[in-house]
C-alpha cells in the first residue's frame, strides 16, 4: 500500500530548477526573534521582569545584527560550495 504525502512532490525536480520543498532559515529565523520579543513584552506587562527599553532594544538589535552577519557569512560559503585546485 502506498502512503500519501501530499507536502511532497513524487516526481524528481528537473536539472537546474532549484528545490523549494525546504525550509525558508530566514523565515525561521526572523518569526523566533518575533516570538521572543513578543515573550519578553508579555513577561514585562505581567510585571515579572523590569525591562529597561533602551538597553532591550540596543541589546536586540546587537544580536539580530550578529546573527545576520553569522547567518550571511554561512549562507555564502554554502553557496560557494567546496573549492577546486
């Protein structure tokens, strides 16, 4: 008996068509820091945690920036893939 799956395709993708069965990373990426800030709003309003928005922001924007350099770096060595002599 064979087992549906309609999120794949059952047919191979034709040479040179890139594969966009995967995961979109920088979607990911940008809906955690979404989930974490609107996390960080919410435990601030409960009154659990005192939040300075001056340092939370600039601390935000730090890390996004370095996990946009980190990811940058990473996607462009993917690509470049393995050298040749």
């Amino acid at each position: 008996m064979s087992e549906h799956n309609p999120g794949r395709d059952t047919q191979p993708h034709a040479p040179g068509v890139p594969d966009t069965s995967t995961v979109g990373w920088g979607t990911v990426v940008w809906g955690a820091v979404i989930v974490a800030l609107a996390a960080l709003l919410l435990v601030a309003d409960a009154g659990w945690l005192v939040v300075d928005p001056r340092t939370a922001a600039i601390t935000f924007l730090v890390v996004l920036g370095v996990g946009l350099m980190v990811g940058g770096g990473l996607a462009s060595l993917r690509r470049r893939g393995p050298r040749q002599s």
